[in-house]
C-alpha cells in the first residue's frame, strides 16, 4: 500500500478531528492478546480509556483565555492524556506539513520556578534521545515556548499502560512476550549509556501494531547517563518501591544492574500478578527489597522453565555484584519460556 502524502491542507484539516481513530479490532486468539487486553485497547481506541475529570482544565483549553490552545505556534493541544509528579502531558496535532498526532509533556505551574527542576527536565529529554529503537519512545523536540516555559514532544502511542495488566493473571506466554519486548528496549536503552532508573509496569505502554502487541518504555524522568558520577544526580533515592533495586534505596550509583532489578521485578510480576516485595506498605516493601529473598515463581503455581526461575533469581539479587550486568540471561530464558508455553498453552 502507498504511503500517503501530507500536504498543508491534510495537517489543517486534521485540526478537525478532536479524537483517536478506532484502534483495529485485535484477533484476541494470538498467541500474545488476551481477549481482555484486546477489549481494552479497542476502548482505548474509541477515545474512552484513561480519562479523569479531576485532571484539571477542559481538553485543549488554555486555561488562561478558555480559547483552545496552540503551542509554540504548531501544537494545537487536542486534549490531557495524564499528569504525573514531574509532568503533565497532553495529545497534541502537529500542524506543520506533518500533520501528526504527538504527546507533549510539560513541567507542573508550581515546579516552573525551580531551576533544578528545569534542569532534570532537560536531562530528561537528552537521555530519552540517546537511543533508538522500537521499543522506546521517540523524541521528536523539546524547546521553549512564549514564555520561556520547557516542553517535550514525543511520539504518541494510542495504547494502555502494563500496569493495568499486570495485577491480572496472564497466560505465561502472553506475560513472556510483554516482557521480551520490554528486555530489548533496555538492551538498545543499557547500549546508548543510558540507565532508566524506574523500569515499572506504569511506565510501558502496550499497544497493538500489524495484529501483534508491541511495547514502548516510556518516561525518561529518572533516566541518567551510566557514567554520571553519583553526586550529579540530585534524584538518586527517587523511584517506586516495588521495583526499585537496593541500592537504589539507599541512594548507591545507579547502573545497568539496577534496571536489571526492576526488570525481573516487572517480570515476576506478569508471571505471578504481584510484584515480589508486595504492595502494602511503603515501609514494609522497601525492608523487603532490602533484606528479603522472594520466592519462585512456581511457588505461586506458575510453570515456567527452570532457565527463567534461574535468571530472576540472579536478577533479584540483594547485591549488585551477583547480578548479570546485561538482559541477556533473561532474555535466553524468556525466548525459551515462550516456546515452552506455546506447547502447554495451545488449544485443544
């Protein structure tokens, strides 16, 4: 099929449309789709997913004039996507001869005055450059609007966040293949230099491309170079607990290993539908990411081969220095828990 051809009226008269087209509805019978990961997204699609009146002003409204607002003089901001500690996003049309829809971030109004706020604003955006791959958001800008204030623009990605699945039992195959595509993003993440820092379920998106779920890892918020000294990151006790490795808690140089953590953790929990350390308490799970050893998976009832039960195992460990430097290992072991399932979990 030909690729159409933006012209200047394509980009304005997409202006007009106010909402995603529909996603393709997904075959739910894939090896990788479940049926309720299928429904999902093809909520989503219908522009219903995700959405909370709590987020403040009105989609595409600037909240000064009540008048729909157009960034920089080329983002017309069609409508709020999310709002997070560091940042606000929103779905914006690109009305340049691209015509495309992209997700723009921006600092909160309150943190605007704090210069090292703006100044991890822009570390964020450098590090999520850095690399290239299918598996990570891409970054097409980030500059400065009227008013001096930073903004991000990154692709936009019509899907839904692991998180939602990730409290739900999955078939292993299904929880193998989200979490193989998750392990080589972080592999061509580890390779540009870059160490994530906050590899969780909430922070990769899953969506459906060509009949196939794909991930993105998004939000490069925490990210740091791998040979930033320790004293240059002001953010080095930041994070989720669930995922966050032990020395990362106590405020130790982060660096491949420690994304290696919070990957099995992401892992062990598609698999089991927890994360290993719980999720009660802030304290009690961050003495459990300290002190306490997790369990198999099997011991939750989950068959998966003893090469994936090994890997998470050297993956979680208490000290950085038992840890693989690199995904590989878990990504051997995930390769084979896919074939191994396929045969186990194959219909009648």
């Amino acid at each position: 099929m030909m690729e159409h051809s933006w012209t200047q009226e394509d980009a304005l008269a997409a202006t007009l449309i106010m909402e995603p087209t529909p996603a393709p509805r997904l075959a739910a019978r894939s090896h990788c789709v479940s049926a309720s990961l299928a429904a999902e997204l093809e909520e989503h699609g219908r522009g219903t997913g995700h959405r909370d009146a709590a987020w403040g002003e009105p989609p595409g409204q600037d909240p000064v004039n009540g008048e729909q607002e157009v960034l920089a003089g080329r983002y017309l901001v069609l409508r709020h996507l999310g709002s997070g500690g560091c940042g606000n996003v929103d779905l914006a049309l690109d009305r340049s001869i691209l015509g495309r829809r992209v997700a723009i971030k921006r600092l909160p109004a309150h943190m605007l005055p704090d210069p090292r706020a703006r100044k991890r604003f822009a570390r964020e955006a450098r590090m999520a450059a850095r690399a290239h791959h299918p598996g990570l958001v891409s970054v097409y800008d980030f500059d400065h609007d009227e008013r001096a204030r930073p903004y991000l623009v990154m692709e936009y990605i019509p899907g839904v966040t692991l998180a939602t699945h990730a409290r739900q039992r999955l078939w292993t195959r299904e929880a193998a293949c989200l979490a193989l595509e998750l392990a080589n993003a972080l592999e061509a993440l580890h390779e540009a230099g870059v160490v994530h820092r906050d590899v969780k379920p909430s922070n990769v998106m899953v969506f459906e491309q060509w009949g196939q779920l794909r991930t993105k890892l998004v939000d490069f918020g925490l990210a740091c170079p791998l040979d930033a000294p320790a004293e240059a990151i002001e953010d080095a006790t930041c994070g989720t607990p669930q995922y966050m490795s032990p020395e990362q808690i106590l405020g130790a140089p982060a660096d491949t290993r420690t994304d290696i953590f919070a990957f099995a953790c992401v892992v062990f929990e598609l698999m089991v539908g927890q994360p290993p350390a719980g999720s009660d308490s802030r304290r009690r799970v961050l003495t459990r990411q300290l002190y306490t050893t997790p369990p198999p998976v099997s011991a939750y009832g989950v068959q998966v081969p003893l090469s994936l039960e090994n890997a998470l195992a050297r993956a979680l460990a208490k000290e950085p220095e038992h840890r693989p430097v690199s995904v590989t290992e878990l990504q051997d072991a995930l390769v084979e828990t896919i074939h191994a399932s396929a045969v186990r979990e194959a219909p009648l």
